[in-house]
C-alpha cells in the first residue's frame, strides 16, 4: 500500500479539504452501502474495510453480531485502545465481545500512522491527527448499510478514552453515547509524574522538535523503542508485561521498538481535560483505584456537562497504575467493562 506523506508536524496543515472531502466520504459511504448489499455480511463476520481520514486511507475490521440478520439495521460502536497500539490489540478483544454477545455492530481500525492504515510519519502518536481519526470513523460508520446512522457510538480503552471524548465533544452529531474503560486524562502537571518531573518532560518535548526539524529538513525519522524494561528512553519503561508478552499484547502487527521522538511534544502537551465542559454527550466512564490517574478520571467526570453521566467506580485497593492493563485484556475486568457498556449503549443508543 502507498503512504501519503502528511504535512511535516509543526508545519500548518490548515487548509482543510472541504467540499472535497465530503465527497470523498460520499463515494464511501455508497460503497458501504453497496457492498453490504451486494455481498451480505454472515453472521458473526469480521470484515476488512477501508475509508478515508483527510485524505489517508485508514484500514479496519467490523464485527458483525452472531446473530447477525441481513436487512436489520444495528447501532455500532467504534472501539479504541491505548497509544501506540493496533486495532488486533485490545481493540479486538472488546470488538469480538461487543459484536458476539451484544447485537453491536463494532468497527476497529489502525490510526494514520499504524498498523495497515496509511499516513507518515511512521509511529508517530498525535493526539489531534487521531481525534480527526475518529470523527472520520464515525462517519463512515454511518454510512455502512447495516448501521442504524442515528445509533452511533464509541467505546475506549486508556489514552483513546481522551481522544475519543475530545472527538464527541468536538462532533456531538456523529457520536451518540460513549463509554470509556481506565481513561487516561492528564495534564501538564499530571505528566510529571510519570516522566521524571518538569525537567524530564521539557526534555522530552526539546527532543521532539529536534526530531521534528530533522524530519522536515530531510524526511528521517527518528525513534526510540516503544517498550523496554532495560532502556530508559524507551517511550514505555518498565516491567509491562502486556507489552513485553507475546501472549497477550506483544503481537507481529505492533511495533516495540519504533516510537517517533517528534511525538513526545504532541502527547505532553496533550490535555484533554478541558472538553468535559464542552462534552453533552451520554457518557459512562470505569475505573478503578489500580489504573491510572485515578483522582483525574473522577475531576473529568465531575466537569462533565451532559445530563446523562455515570461513573462506575472499582474499590480494588491496588495501587496504580498496574492495575491499568487489566482493561487491556483480563478476562473479569474486560467482561464488566462489555457488561456495562452495552447496558449503557441499550439505554443511550
């Protein structure tokens, strides 16, 4: 597959592509419809698809129900998962629940950046660029023959969990209900607390623009590994197992040791914080004392402004934030979440 080279970050991408861009998802939008038609989906399918995000073909899998009727018109959920990762990750699992034991329609996909999808830099975690992703998905979602277009909403794991709130908050027409799973919402104070202070994130973000001025200057990217328990500059350091692990997030389709150093200036400076006051959408939010951030989950979910908020707390007693990759794949913490969600979905989709 071709990349399309975006803009170099830091550069201004402005110009958006308008009545372009809309018909660009026009002519998906008719291909979903066609396809579903003239190649009905069976019961249970997990479908390759693809569709368009400013330009980038992004690629995705949509999991059909078990129970699966053509004709039916279904409400659907996107399904996201933390940074760096890849729609087979986490994202999968809690598709193939939602779809086989929820009658939803889920759509997983790879970020521009990752996985299948295209877009340059390689490994690069931009927060905005994956904003956009989602109000892209969402719209294409929409558009699929089997999707009920006025029953559309997202499910999130982690540092999506922001991205996707900032996205509904942002496009309240194209998402209908949210439900989030260990959000990670920080700010810039938040983020000293887990790379070594002030002085450890300005560090970060210097590295970034030079990296980022290498980038437009001659188009090399530079990396760092993506998880490490022996590297320091690795973006992730530590004993994280279900990075580390084959079994359970260590897989072919995601890259350990490639994490663009120009994506440190975007992901610190990152605060999602603000659009809860901007947020009108149906929201429930899980968490728990183990995963992260915990005290700044419950100052999101405060500062919501939509009538219709719920906050589901777990008492573990574990200190965070370990506790956190239990929503990536723990059999327990994964079937509440679906439990929860799907009964948040019935009510608000």
């Amino acid at each position: 597959m071709k990349s399309t080279r975006q803009a170099p970050p830091g550069k201004d991408r402005g110009l958006r592509r308008g009545f372009a861009m809309l018909a660009t998802l026009s002519i998906f939008a008719l291909s979903a419809g066609a396809c579903d038609k003239t190649n009905p989906p069976q019961p249970g399918e997990i479908r390759t698809v693809k569709f368009k995000s400013e330009g980038a073909t992004l690629v995705g899998n949509l999991h059909y129900p078990a129970n699966y009727r053509p004709g039916e018109r279904y409400p659907a959920i996107i399904v996201t998962g933390s940074w760096t990762t890849v729609k087979e990750q986490m994202p999968a699992l809690y598709a193939q629940k939602f779809a086989r034991e929820k009658d939803l329609i889920a759509l997983t996909f790879d970020f521009r950046n990752y996985g299948a999808s295209e877009g340059e830099p390689r490994f690069y975690e931009s927060p905005r660029l994956k904003i956009e992703d989602i109000q892209n998905a969402a719209a294409y979602l929409a558009s699929v023959n089997a999707v009920d277009p006025k029953r559309v909403g997202g499910f999130a794991v982690c540092a999506s969990a922001g991205y996707l709130l900032e996205a509904a908050a942002a496009a309240p027409e194209r998402i209908q209900a949210i439900a989030t799973a260990a959000s990670w919402l920080h700010d810039a104070e938040a983020v000293k607390l887990f790379y070594g202070g002030e002085a450890g994130v300005q560090k970060r973000i210097a590295a970034a623009r030079q990296a980022k001025a290498k980038y437009e200057a001659s188009g090399e990217v530079e990396y760092i590994p993506t998880i490490s328990a022996s590297d320091e500059s690795a973006a992730m350091y530590g004993p994280f197992d279900y990075y580390l692990n084959p079994e359970r997030g260590a897989i072919a389709e995601w890259s350990a040791d490639k994490f663009a150093v120009m994506s440190w200036e975007d992901w610190l400076s990152y605060d999602p914080m603000p659009s809860a006051r901007r947020l009108q959408t149906p929201v429930l939010m899980i968490h728990s004392d183990g995963a992260v951030l915990p005290d700044y989950a419950k100052k999101y979910f405060a500062a919501i402004q939509s009538d219709h908020k719920k906050l589901h707390w777990i008492s573990s007693g574990a200190q965070p934030p370990f506790e956190q990759f239990d929503f990536y794949d723990d059999p327990q913490k994964t079937q509440l979440s679906v439990d929860l969600a799907a009964d948040w979905f019935a009510i608000h989709l």
